[in-house]
C-alpha cells in the first residue's frame, strides 16, 4: 500500500505533494481491525509515514468502500481495491496542516 499510495501523491494536482512519499503505514490497534467495528465504522484509523522525507507522522484513516468492505469482512485482502494511482484526486484527500489522510478503497 504504501507504494501506491507514493505513485498516488506524484500524481495529486497540488504541487505540494508532487516530492511527498509514504515511507510507512503502521498496524493499527488490534480492537480497530475486529470485524464489527469496521463494520460498524466502514474504516480503519491507522499512522502513516509520509512527506518530502517520509517521516512527517499522518493520521491515516482508510475508509472502506463497498467491494472493500465485503472483502475484508470475509477475511479477504483488500490490496487489490486500491484505486488508480494516476487518478488519485478521486481517493486521496490530504491536509498537510492537521497532518491527517484519507483514502478511499473500492
């Protein structure tokens, strides 16, 4: 993931973002991954290492879209629902003052 979402940065229309690069994304808290919460929340709070050094820390939220969601509640990776990284103003969302990210899975 975090190499896509490094391709997906390049690609944001905000030349801001076009050095950044995701150097990590952290396990989230094991209570976070239980099949009813995400359930429940459609997403997953996690820490990403990203910007011009990728070492800024970022609160990652991961929200899950349809397929995703369906995948991961059977046990399923959710990899492949990643969406194309050259179009990624349609499934990142950065604030670089608050330091947080969303992405948006399929």
């Amino acid at each position: 993931m975090e190499y896509h979402l490094s391709a997906a940065l390049k690609n944001l229309a905000d030349i801001r973002y076009k050095h950044f690069w995701c150097d990590g994304i952290s396990m989230p808290d094991e209570h976070l991954l239980s099949p009813a919460v995400v359930a429940a929340e459609k997403a997953i709070a996690t820490t990403a290492w990203l910007g011009s050094t990728g070492q800024d820390v970022y609160q990652m939220i991961i929200v899950l879209g349809p397929i995703s969601l369906q995948r991961y509640l059977k046990g399923e990776s959710i990899t492949g629902c990643l969406p194309n990284a050259s179009e990624p103003s349609t499934w990142v969302n950065m604030d670089t003052d608050a330091r947080k990210i969303s992405i948006l899975l399929q």
